[in-house]
C-alpha cells in the first residue's frame, strides 16, 4: 500500500526518508500535492504492507494513496 506523510519541518521528513531507506523501505521525498497542506511543503511518499503509527513531533498526517486520492489515516496535534 502506498502511504504520503506530512511534516511539520523538512528535517523531520529526512530524518524519516532516512529511517525508512536504512530499513529497506522504498521511501521518496516530494512537494506536498496542492489538495493537502503541510508547514513545510514536503513530504514523503512511501510503500509498505501496513501502516503503524509513527510518533514524531515533526509529523503533521498521514494519508492512504489510492489512485490519485488521499483518505487521511491519522492527524497528530
């Protein structure tokens, strides 16, 4: 399944790209697409099998790609 994840700041999304990629996920970083916002305006794109949580103070949402739509999965406050 195919995931997006907002951040707060850009380091909080290379932190994660990085995370990820160490873990041997694919993980791509990218301009928010204009239907969701973000502080920073970059996020990651990432594919893996199921989604949990992952707390950090720089993510902003997560949503679930499908096609080209967004379902929001979690907002973090």
């Amino acid at each position: 399944m195919k995931y997006l994840m907002t951040f707060h700041t850009h380091a909080g999304a290379i932190r994660f790209e990085r995370i990820l990629r160490k873990e041997g996920f694919d993980c791509e970083l990218m301009p928010v697409p204009r239907r969701l916002s973000s502080s920073c305006g970059i996020c990651a794109r990432f594919d893996i099998e199921s989604y949990c949580h992952w707390e950090d103070e720089d993510v902003n949402a997560v949503y679930l790609v499908e096609d080209k739509e967004y379902q929001i999965i979690h907002r973090y406050e």
